[in-house]
C-alpha cells in the first residue's frame, strides 16, 4: 500500500514538473471563473467563506508546482555552481525557466515593435528551398481580428471604468490601467507581426531544415536525424494517443493554425529548439503547419529518403539505395 502511494505522488510530481507554467494559469483562471459562477448560487452566508477558499486555491496549485520543481531548482543551482557564475545567476537558476523564457520573449517583442518603427531589414536566412505557412494560414486574419478587439475594447473599457468608479480618481486610474494592457498588447502584436512577416517560411539546406516562425520559436535540424515526415490530419493529441507517445514530449512550431504536418526524429537524438525562448531538446515527434505540407514530404525525400506511399517519407540508409 506505501509504495502504490509513493508511486502515485511521484506520478503526480512528474505531471507537474512537465506541466508548462502557462498551462497551470489557465487551470487557476478556469477555477476562478467556475467558483465565481457557482458562488452566485450559493446563500449569502456561505459566498464569504467560499470566496476566500476559491482565491486561495490558484495559489496552491503554484505552490504544488514549486515543491515539484523544487529538485530542478537545485540541479540547476549545482550547474550554475559547477560552471562558476557569478551569484546573480543563481538567483535566476531557482526562477522557473518559463519566467526567463517568457521575459526574453518581452523583450523580443519590444525590440520587433523598434525594428518596425525604424524600419530595419530582418537578418537574412540560409539558402535553400522555402516552405511557407502565411499564404494560406490564418495568421493575417488573427492579427486583424486581436486589433479590432483592442479598438473595441477601448469605448468598453470607458463603460466599465464609469460604471464600477465611485470617485473621479478611481476612474482615472482605471483609465490608465485600461490604457496600458492595451497599449501592452498591441506591443506584442506587432513585435510579432514584424518577426513573423520577416520570415515567412521554413528553410530547407542540404543538410537541415532550418524552422522560424519568429522570436516564438525556431531551431535548425540535421536531415540525417528525420527518420519520418508525414501528413497530420488529426488534432496533435490524438495523433500522441494513437502512436504511443507522450505529448509533453513534443514540439509544435505553428503562427496560429493547427498543425498538418510530423517530424519523426532518429531515437535517442538531441535536436535542440528555442520555444518561446526557452530551449527544448529531445528526440519528440515536432508538428509544423505549412501551406503546403506534401512538397516538404518531397523535398525531404529528395535529400536522401525515400517517400513511401501515402504522404510518408521515411530514411532510407544510403547502402540500400
């Protein structure tokens, strides 16, 4: 009985240490809104008490988190030691990398918005075949869409401000509350815009696929440890279930639009690629979404594989060629 229940609570711990932080804050946001819905069908007596359970219940979840991650903490601590940084350092070792990452991922965006307004040319990207994804993504359409809710939003927000202040100075400051997420969201709309529109494809070399779909992520990744391509006509979950893999352990490289399109790496590979800032390695499946996935399927299969039927290509070792 003691070691089924040790084994449940290291079962537990591993699902929160590979749970992404972002992915936690939507289950806290979820309970908030559930909560707050429930309360209003509770007795007045009890909406007190109910309340204060349900603010404090996010707070758990990152407190479990933490003493999940609290062993990663200290192996990272002990590499930072062990490479002799400096003791600043060690402080950002005990942060979570999804903070770090999402901090450079902000200044990636702020540095995109300068770039656009002083008009400066994108770096150049190797030479090779490209295989865009905006033509018949939907990347135009969801920054259009984000912009017209920020011009919607901003007469909304005046309503609500007049509605919920009680004093000329509440109002004020929810005016410039208001008046900075937007003008915060609209930074990081057209950061992105200026990385993704500077790019616009995936490079495929002689020797690599180099993937880019902005600061959001990219990475580059020898044809020698693709083992398979194949078309995705399924959501990325089912397509884990169905093959046995875990999902954590995967990759998505997408603007917006559902993958339809799998890498298959060589087991036991390190291919390393920056997602959101943060650098992620491993030899997972990497789901990509391209405008059109089958001419990747033959540009692979012309770099040394052979492309079976069905949309599959797969390596062939060179020997049996």
């Amino acid at each position: 009985m003691r070691a089924t229940s040790f084994s449940v609570m290291r079962r537990y711990r591993d699902d929160l240490q590979t749970m992404p932080w972002i992915t936690l804050a939507g289950y806290g946001l979820l309970i908030v809104f559930y909560g707050l819905l429930i309360s209003f069908l509770l007795p007045a007596a009890w909406q007190v008490v109910f309340m204060r359970i349900l603010l404090v219940t996010p707070l758990t979840l990152i407190v479990a988190k933490d003493l999940a991650c609290f062993p990663l903490s200290v192996a990272r601590v002990k590499s930072a030691k062990a490479r002799g940084a400096a003791w600043p350092l060690f402080l950002w070792a005990l942060a979570p990398p999804e903070f770090l990452s999402y901090m450079r991922l902000d200044g990636a965006m702020w540095r995109g918005v300068f770039n656009w307004l002083l008009r400066r040319q994108h770096p150049s990207q190797p030479t090779g075949t490209p295989f865009g994804y905006l033509e018949r993504g939907s990347y135009d359409t969801v920054i259009c869409l984000v912009l017209v809710a920020l011009i919607v939003e901003l007469p909304v927000d005046v309503l609500i401000a007049s509605v919920m202040a009680k004093t000329p100075e509440q109002r004020h400051m929810l005016h410039l509350i208001f008046g900075l997420i937007a003008a915060y969201s609209l930074v990081w709309v057209l950061g992105d815009r200026w990385h993704v529109l500077g790019r616009r494809h995936h490079i495929l070399t002689e020797t690599s696929l180099e993937l880019d779909i902005g600061a959001r992520g990219f990475g580059s990744i020898p044809l020698d440890a693709i083992v398979g391509c194949e078309r995705l006509d399924e959501s990325p979950q089912s397509w884990c279930m169905r093959n046995a893999y875990a999902l954590h352990a995967t990759r998505k490289l997408t603007p917006f639009d559902a993958p339809n399109l799998v890498l298959l790496l060589k087991p036991g590979c390190d291919v390393q690629l920056c997602l959101l800032q943060q650098k992620r390695g491993g030899d997972g499946p990497i789901f990509l979404y391209l405008d059109r996935p089958e001419l990747l399927i033959a540009g692979i299969a012309e770099r040394g594989t052979h492309c079976l039927p069905g949309g599959v290509a797969t390596c062939v070792p060179a020997e049996a060629r």
